[in-house]
C-alpha cells in the first residue's frame, strides 16, 4: 500500500519600493537569456496563465474563479516571459525540492541552508536583488511568489492556484507584466514556482509575449 504525497500551496508578495540605483543603460533583464527556455511543462503553466488572465478560462473551461479573485478577474494583460523570474523560479524550485523532508513543515518562501549547492538567497526579495544583479540590473520593481509542492501536473497546479485566494490574487493581478516559471522534481517530490514581476523601468524593448 503506498502513500499519496502531501500536497501545499503557498504565497508570499515582496516589495521594494524606493529604487537605489538604476539598472545600467540599455539593460533588460527580462529578455537576458541566461537562465535558458522553458521546459514544455514550464511553457505550460504559463501558457495556462495567460489563459485565465486573457479569458477568464482554465484549458478551455470556465477558470475555478472565487470571491474577490472573480470579482477582479478577468481580463487582464498576458504576462510576459522573463528570463531573471526564470532564473529565480528555477533556483528555488531547485533548492525547495532538494532540501524538502516529510517530517519537516514545507518553508516554501524561504531557503535557510546557506550553505546548500542550490541556495540562491533566503527570502525573494533576496533572490530578486541577486537575480536582478546576474542578469546585470538592479531590482527596483515589485514581485510575488507562487509555490506549489507535488502539483507536477500544470492543468492541476494553475487551478489550485486558482481555488487559493491570495494565490490567484498574484496570478490575474493586472499590475505585473513579467513572468517566469520553474520546476523541479527530486526524488519524487515537485515544485512548481511561478515568479511575477512589475516593469522595473521604462524605455527598454519588451521581450516577444507568451502565446495565449
């Protein structure tokens, strides 16, 4: 007889309002292409993202839309794909599945073993500072989090999304522009990160839009 895996869903919203320095002239994070495509899974979810935003539907469907989330929703903008928000998605997938024990509370928005291989800063505002700093910028916008463990499925995470308010409130948000999205899975534990961010400064080309 085996055992199904727990399943979480968990949110967090990061601001950082007052700007320090610009990024460098003729910086755009969000096309910076470090962090690589999206998986066909990845793509997925976003794909499925821009759905709910653009039409208010879930793979063709009527989007599981609740409270103040279908009160809000839709339409709104599709998202865009970033490469920094990819790079941050994917470190902390990475780092949530290898460090994940059943024993152990899911610390979903946080990743406190410095000293772990796939650690890429402990809070997102942490990340988003550091990612914004590989890609050659300076963080200055504002960005949100969604994590979800053992959702591998992108139909089944984005509708779980959905069905929590202060997930969705992030997902149709009409105010971010960006996104990117990662997946792990390690030793059959999956984490699903979707990272949104609002434009960090104007006057920079846009990146081609995500297919919706």
């Amino acid at each position: 007889m085996t055992s199904a895996a727990p399943r979480a869903l968990t949110a967090v919203l990061c601001a950082l309002c007052t700007a320090i320095l610009p990024p460098p002239a003729g910086a755009d994070v969000h096309t910076w292409t470090g962090a690589g495509p999206l998986s066909p899974t990845e793509g997925q979810v976003a794909l499925l993202t821009n759905e709910v935003r653009v039409h208010g539907t879930l793979g063709g469907r009527r989007a599981p839309l609740t409270g103040t989330c279908a009160e809000h929703a839709p339409p709104a903008p599709p998202v865009e794909p970033s490469g920094v928000l990819t790079r941050m998605a994917r470190s902390h997938a990475t780092y949530s599945a290898a460090t994940f024990t059943p024993a152990a509370p899911f610390n979903a928005h946080r990743e406190p073993q410095s000293a772990h291989p796939a650690y890429y800063g402990d809070t997102l505002l942490d990340r988003a500072v550091r990612a914004w700093a590989d890609a050659g910028g300076t963080f200055t916008g504002r960005v949100a989090e969604n994590v979800a463990l053992n959702y591998p499925a992108p139909l089944d995470v984005v509708a779980a999304w959905l069905r929590s308010p202060s997930h969705c409130a992030a997902l149709i948000d009409p105010a971010y522009t960006h996104l990117g999205v990662g997946l792990s899975v390690n030793a059959g534990v999956a984490v699903t990160v979707q990272v949104f961010s609002t434009p960090a400064r104007t006057g920079v080309p846009s990146p081609p839009p995500v297919p919706h």
